[in-house]
C-alpha cells in the first residue's frame, strides 16, 4: 500500500498566498540556541493558506464550521479524476465523463498541480477552476467532498462566488491547494484532517491531506 502525501509545505516566500488573504509569518518564540529550554515556533497566517478546507461557513452566515464537519466524510474511498491539460475550467461535461455515480468523494487533477513544481510565493490567477454547472453536477450526484490541486476551486475574480455557494450550501465539503502531481486517475483512500479550530467564524482550516492506494 503506498501512501502519497497531496499536501503542499507551508512556508514564507514559498506558498502562494491568495490576494487578500493574510500572509505567512513563521518565526522563533523560543529557541535552544538563545538558552531557552525548548524551540517554540510562532505561526500566523490564514485558515485559507496551503492545503485546507472549506466549511459551509465561509460562505454562507450562520452554516457549520470546521469543528462541525463530518469525518466519516474527510476519511474514506476518493476518486481522482484527470482533466486534460488544456482545460481551463472544470466544465459539466467532465462530471458527466467521469461517470462518479457512487462517488462521495472526488479530487480534479488539473494543469494547475504542475504550479507546484516551482511555486516560489507567486500566486497564479490563471488557475483552473470548477464551473458553477459542474458544481451543481457534483452535488446531484451526491458527492460529499470535492477537492482541486490550486487554493480556489472558484474562478479568480468572481463577484458571486457561486461554485462556493452551490457546493457548501449542499453540505459538500471544499478541499484545496492539493498537490496531485505523482498521483494517477483513479481510485484511492483519502484521509485528510483540518485543524479542529474552535475560535473565529469557522470558515476552513489548514489540513494535512493523504492518499493511499487502495491495492
């Protein structure tokens, strides 16, 4: 059985951060080498950064937040479905294609994963993205849980946000900023655990995402 790691390091200068969103700072609260007894390290940055989840609440006022989310819906069979490279937006058609029928959790391997080969803390507007019609495709279809390897599964510049909105108000899970570079179409076990924030709106939270194959 072997195990792939679809989480993306955390780091200043290295992960992109999306425009808006509060940067990466990552520094020393205590360390061995200023006669302290232990290394501390001090992180602040958004629920929003790296590989993370989206909660209802991040886009609908009042909707459950990252505590609330469900675990038998991060934990379990997943599909990752390959989207031909010159695809700029993840249209209806390739829900249809894809025949997910069955799926509860589904993961789009788009152009997007090979940003992650040289990230260097520039953000990409040009990412691919999940149409709102494919959204809506996704949910008739029962899925639970739907993941992109970029930081929005949105349209960069969207004004009504509805890709968010018809997958979260339908209680579907959001996972993004995957790195799915060595991992193929197909069939695998997801396991991925956001950060149990209990403070704020609840809206997401950073996660260490993994895949293993199911043989």
């Amino acid at each position: 059985m072997k195990i792939y790691d679809i989480s993306v390091p955390i780091a200043p200068r290295l992960t992109p951060v999306y425009p808006g969103d509060p940067g990466i700072e990552v520094g020393s609260w205590k360390a061995i080498a200023r006669g302290d007894a232990a290394n501390v390290t001090a992180l602040n940055f958004g629920a929003h950064t790296g590989t993370h989840v989206d909660a209802p609440a991040h886009f609908i006022e009042g909707a459950p937040g990252v505590p609330s989310l469900p675990l038998d819906v991060l934990v379990g069979e997943a599909r990752v479905v390959a989207v031909p490279v010159d695809a700029c937006a993840v249209e209806e058609s390739y829900v249809e294609e894809a025949a997910l029928e069955g799926c509860s959790r589904v993961l789009f391997k788009t152009r997007n994963s090979a940003f992650w080969d040289d990230p260097r803390g520039c953000f990409r507007e040009d990412f691919t993205y999940i149409a709102p019609g494919a959204a809506r495709a996704l949910v008739s279809r029962g899925v639970r849980l739907v993941g992109i390897d970029y930081l929005s599964v949105e349209r960069f510049g969207s004004e009504d946000f509805e890709t968010h909105r018809v997958l979260l108000s339908s209680g579907v899970v959001i996972l993004e900023g995957l790195d799915l570079r060595a991992v193929a179409h197909g069939a695998y076990e997801l396991v991925c655990l956001p950060l149990k924030i209990a403070a704020g709106s609840g809206d997401g939270a950073p996660a260490r995402a993994v895949l293993r194959s199911l043989d």
